[in-house]
C-alpha cells in the first residue's frame, strides 16, 4: 500500500468522520450504493479507487473532489501528523471568557472549511501551538487545560506532550 493510499483513505475517513457517519451509516444513507466494506477498504488504502469512483463519493458526501485529495507529498510516516478533535458541543457550554480565543479560531477554521456540523472539529498540531501561545501556555499545558475543560478526550493528553 502506497503512502498516498494511505493519506487519500485518511482524507476519506476524517471526511466521513466529520459528518457523523459509521461505515455502516454511509451504506444506509446511500441505500446500499456504498457497501461499508469498500468505503472501509478505500479508507485503508487496500483497494484502489478509481477517479471516477472518488468523485461519485464526493458527490455523495457533498463536498467538492478536491478536498478528498491529499495535499503535496506525503511523508514516509517518519514524522506521524497528530490530529486533535475538539469537542465543539462541549466548548459552546463553557464560559466565554474561558474559552473565547478558542472558540474564535474554532469557528474561523469552520468558516474557512465550510463545517458547519457544529460537533467536532478537526485541528492539527500547528493549530495547538498558535492557540499554546494566545493562551500564554506549552503546547502540553493547553492540552492538559483542554481535557480539564472537556474539549478533548483524555487521551489526548500523551500524544499532545511528546
């Protein structure tokens, strides 16, 4: 399996992620056009999609093809990307003067993707590192705030310190 397999699948998942669907939920939403286990596959990077086949999955998922392609090169998997989900249900409860530069960058990344699913966001470490630094905080101080708060699971709490 080639690395562009594998980052085509993750783009794949995280977009089927983002809004809200299981693999089995993309083959009920599509009346059995997409058989959870060649989405599964295609997201694995084990089977190999066709141009044809990725643009009917953008279709269905309603974003444009491109957003489903990977960007530039990919890396060998030397330097893992993490990814950090943040709760947006849970930041909306939290007071504002908390968590308002988060909120705020939250919603400009929501604007910029044009997610509006309003459940979870998606951000990369780069974007922890900008927030680390409107917070006056580390990197892992932000994380460890951020589970303190809810906004990210516990389990976020290693990868986010190395």
């Amino acid at each position: 399996m080639s690395d562009y397999a594998k980052a085509l699948g993750a783009k794949l998942r995280g977009i089927r992620q983002q809004q809200g669907l299981s693999l089995h939920g993309v083959e009920q939403k599509s009346a059995g056009r997409w058989k959870a286990v060649v989405v599964g596959s295609y997201e694995r990077g084990d089977r190999a999609v066709t141009v044809q086949k990725l643009a009917e999955l953008a279709d269905f998922y309603g974003i444009p093809v491109n957003e489903l392609l990977p960007e530039g090169r990919v890396s060998s998997g030397a330097e893992a990307a993490t990814k950090i989900v943040i709760n947006l249900e849970r930041l909306q409860e939290l007071p504002a003067d908390q968590v308002g530069p988060l909120a705020r960058y939250a919603a400009t990344i929501q604007t910029q993707r044009g997610d509006y699913n309003g459940k979870v966001l998606s951000i990369r470490a780069e974007d922890l590192r900008s927030l680390a630094i409107i917070y006056d905080l580390t990197p892992g101080e932000l994380t460890d705030r951020l589970i303190g708060w809810g906004v990210l699971p516990p389990e976020a709490g290693p990868a986010m310190q190395e």
